[in-house]
C-alpha cells in the first residue's frame, strides 16, 4: 500500500511530529511505501518531495500589514497548499492519506484536492482543534469549554489566541468557515484519536465525525530500561509552556533534597529561569535541548518522570518513553494522563496545579524506593502489552480497511 503521511512539522519538534514520523517508518518496516508532505524546515531529513513541500510558515516576527494578512489568508484557505500537493498526487497517487496536525500553516484546503481525486482519508488527533478555536481547551490559562456545540464567538469574546483581539478573530472566523459553511472536515473518513478522553471531550462537545480509539506507541527495542535511579534527580521532558505545570512543579521540589533537571524549550523558558535565579531555588537544572541517546541517558539515571500538566493531556509519548526506560511518573489527574499513568501501579497522580499535591507525592517516592522500583518494572510491562509497534500496526490496518471500505460505500 502507498501511504501519504501529512504533518506540517516533519521533524522531531513535538508529539504530533514525532508520532507521525514513527507511525511512517512502522509502515515502512512493514514493507509500505510510505511518502511524506508537509512544510520545508532546515532541520526536516531528506525527503523524496520536498520540492512540493510548502514554505516555511512562521508566525513571529511578521510586522507589517502585508505579511499579516497573508498568513491570515493562508490559515482560512490555503490556495499554496492545495496547488503543492495537488502536483504530488498526480506524480504518486496514494492508496490513502493520513493526516496528523496541518491546522493553520497548511489549512484544510488540501482535502479538497484528496476528495477530488477519490482518495480515501484517515486524520489522527493529535489535539482539540476540531472543537476549539486554540485547540488546548484553554482560556485564559485555565481549561475552558465554552465552544462546545459550536458556539466558536466565545473565542473573540474572550480573546482566547494568545489575548489578541485580531488573532482571535482570524480563529473564530477559520472555525465557522471550516466548520459552519465549508464543512469541510466532513470529507475525512474515519478520525483516529490516540487517547479516549480526546474521543469523549469531543463527543461532548458536539464533534459527530467517525472515531476510533488507537494510542501511540513506542518502539520497545530503541529503550533499555533501568529500574531505580542512581542519582538522586526526577526529570521534566518536553515542551516548556505555562500549560505544561512547570511553574507549579518548581514550587513542588523548592527546598527538597532532590535535584529537578527539566529537559527542553519553550516559550516560557527564559521565565522560568529568571525565577530560579531571582528565589535562589539551587536545586533545579535547566539543560535545554537533548534528543536520542543523551536525553534517554538522562532520564535512564533519573529515579522517577514528572508530568505536571495543565491542561487535558491527549496520549503524551514522554509518558510512554519514560515507561520504556523504567520509569514510573508522576503525573496530573487531567485528560488522557490517567489512562496511562495507574495510580500506585506505574506511578502517582495529583490534583493538576495543586504544587502542595505534587510536593507529597514526589516526597513519597523519595522515601520509597521499593515502590519507584515496582512501579517501573510495572510501567514498561505496560509498554509491552498494550503499547507495543506490532499491536499499532494490526489496529491501523482494520483502521485503514475501514477508510477505504467507507470511501467506497459513499462514491
């Protein structure tokens, strides 16, 4: 089978680049022909139609009323997308295409062009952006519902994109283009959501497209655990943004006898260093950027993952990745967290945002290194059973099987 995998970052940036390029090579490994699409970067690796691929979109530094107004455009309907990857289909027409995150620098103007040419689609969810204008189901810094059942003027209401009253108004006018006039989400088959959280919220909220529940998962073999720690540290991976809990999570470990290394970028980075430095907490590490085997040695030594979010978490892969490695987490009661991290099993939940909650918890596995122990074991067990490459692939199949047969049934 030909599988066009759609991703507007085709680099390890985040979970939904990350995903979409280890669900690529599963399918390659299984003998697939796997092709990629998406937006040129310096950093992507080499790509057999890069050529096709869109300019890079950025939406910093972009000042002047020009250059705002065409990403406006492009982020209603992109016409550059559309005639790109219009050119790729008819030099290597797919048997189908699975769409990961494209919102915004892509748009969904590409899915005219697959019903066009009879192309089943398949969209995994890697967020919310179906329901809400933001896609975190956030306002305000705290969890907000108020688009449910399509209600997208609570965004401009509100200023919920980044509290700018233009840049909210460009997210509530996509929403009720997309969704309100165009429909055109309508046209993708069958929508994969990783985590059955995101699949309940959006039942909740009025999503009624077709949902099938597959999670991510890892490639066992690429992690050697380590059960136990034998450094006295507890790591923070990922992105570093105020909805991640990292604020809280500093607050948590303040005067305790542990070290915290917290491993990443983000907009909230500098912030949260300038803290640190200003309350003289010393026992908290910021490293930056780590990938591959030096970050997987960093969290191999470390006696236990830390998961603090905010906001209604999907399916995280950090979580997947530290239970690889043996390592319990502890982690926010919210979103899809709790489907992965069981509590006294493979690791501790706490009340999201409650730094005094956290604090406990992390005091607990310090003065329990039988339980950081059991639980990790425990932890990559999990990853083994229920979240191992062969079962994803059997399960994306019937997925793919599904698409197709439904494509068929309705042309």
């Amino acid at each position: 089978m030909k599988i066009l995998q759609i991703n507007k970052f085709l680099y390890p940036k985040g979970g939904d680049a990350i995903a979409t390029i280890a669900v690529g090579e599963l399918l390659s490994l299984k003998g697939h022909k796997v092709v990629y699409w998406g937006m040129r970067h310096s950093l992507n690796p080499k790509y057999e139609y890069e050529d096709l691929f869109i300019n890079n979109v950025t939406f910093e530094n972009n000042n002047n009323l020009f250059s705002k107004l065409k990403l406006a455009t492009n982020i209603l309907y992109s016409f550059e997308a559309k005639k790109k990857i219009e050119k790729l289909i008819k030099k290597d027409r797919p048997d189908i295409v699975h769409l990961h995150n494209f919102a915004h620098q892509i748009s969904p103007s590409i899915l005219h062009v697959f019903r066009k040419y009879k192309i089943p689609i398949i969209m995994t969810m890697h967020d919310y952006k179906l329901v809400c204008p933001v896609y975190t189901l956030l306002g305000n810094n705290k969890v907000c519902e108020k688009c449910r059942y399509g209600k997208y003027f609570n965004c401009l209401k509100n200023k919920c994109t980044k509290n700018s009253r233009m840049k909210s108004v460009i997210s509530t006018i996509e929403m009720y283009l997309h969704h309100k006039i165009l429909h055109i989400y309508n046209l993708v088959d069958v929508f994969i959501s990783p985590s059955r959280f995101l699949k309940r919220k959006l039942e909740e909220m009025g999503f009624k497209g077709k949902t099938v529940y597959l999670p991510n998962f890892v490639q066992i073999n690429e992690f050697i655990p380590k059960y136990g720690g034998n450094e006295n540290y507890i790591v923070y991976f990922g992105r570093i943004s105020k909805e991640k809990g990292i604020s809280a999570l500093i607050e948590a470990v303040k005067e305790l006898d542990v070290r915290l290394k917290i491993i990443g970028e983000g907009p909230t980075r500098d912030v949260l260093c300038r803290r640190v430095n200003d309350e003289k907490i010393g026992n908290v590490e910021f490293l930056g950027y780590r990938k591959d085997r030096e970050l997987k040695d960093e969290i191999r030594k470390a006696m236990f993952v830390m998961v603090p979010s905010e906001w209604y978490e999907n399916n995280p892969i950090s979580i997947l990745e530290a239970f690889a490695l043996g390592k319990p987490v502890i982690g926010s009661r919210i979103g899809g967290i709790p489907e992965l991290v069981k509590d006294g099993e493979t690791g501790l939940l706490f009340e999201s945002g409650n730094s005094q909650n956290l604090r406990e918890k992390i005091e607990y596995l310090l003065n329990h290194p039988e339980d950081v122990l059991r639980m990790g074991k425990n932890a990559r067990q999990l990853v083994e059973r229920e979240y191992n490459p062969d079962l994803h692939y059997k399960k994306l199949m019937e997925i793919y099987d599904c698409a197709i047969n439904k494509h068929k049934k309705s042309n």
